[in-house]
C-alpha cells in the first residue's frame, strides 16, 4: 500500500501537557515518537479527559536512587493492577514493586516451564 506522504507534514495536535509541549517547542517543532506510556498508567482516563476538554499532566513520582529496574517494576505492577481492575490511586513504592515483580515472575516462570518443557 503506498504511503500518501501528504499526511506526513501536516501538523499533528498532541495530547499533551505543558512539559511535553515545550520540548517539542525546543526541538524546533520535530518530533519522531511520542511517548505516553507511563502518563497512561498514571491517568488512564487521560484522552478521555483531554478530548472532554479537560486538561492536566499527571503528577510523575519521583524516585531519590532507585535500584535497578526499580522504576520499571513501580510502572509494571501499577499496569497489572490496571489490568486486573484493580486501579488504586498511588504507585506502589518501589520495594514493594519489585518483591511484587519477582513473585509475579517467579509464577510465570513456572508456568512458562511447565508449558514448554526443555
């Protein structure tokens, strides 16, 4: 299918708060990738919000020295909880994450070997 390279330069609205918005400003404008991840799992009624008209940036958790993997395993158990319905209104700290990571994947791992056994 060829791509219509009209829409390639056409200005893109982004959902996005003010940091977001001024980076892209400080870029000249150019951005390849958007990242809204960790702002989903934060606020998953986030484009809802933005498309209702109301506008907010989620409040990113600040982490002083987080161990390895720590901040990837708060953001992980808070997208299972979101998974599971289990939505709360904070992100585990980080310890908590990762005990719960490594419990999570220790069951995967089993059930992973048991299903594929070597």
């Amino acid at each position: 299918m060829p791509v219509d390279t009209n829409l390639l330069f056409q200005p893109l609205e982004l959902p996005c708060g003010a940091i977001l918005k001024n980076r892209i400003a400080k870029s000249g404008g150019c951005v390849d990738v958007v990242g809204l991840a960790r702002a989903l799992v934060l606020d998953p009624a986030l484009a809802k919000n933005r498309q209702a008209g109301r506008v907010s940036d989620p409040v990113f958790p600040r982490f002083g020295s987080p161990p390895e993997g720590g901040i990837t395993a708060c953001y992980t158990m808070r997208l299972t909880e979101l998974g599971q319905g289990r939505e709360t209104d904070h992100m585990p700290d980080i310890e908590t994450a990762i005990t719960n990571y490594d419990t999570r994947d220790t069951k995967r791992i089993a059930l992973w070997n048991d299903r594929f056994p070597l």
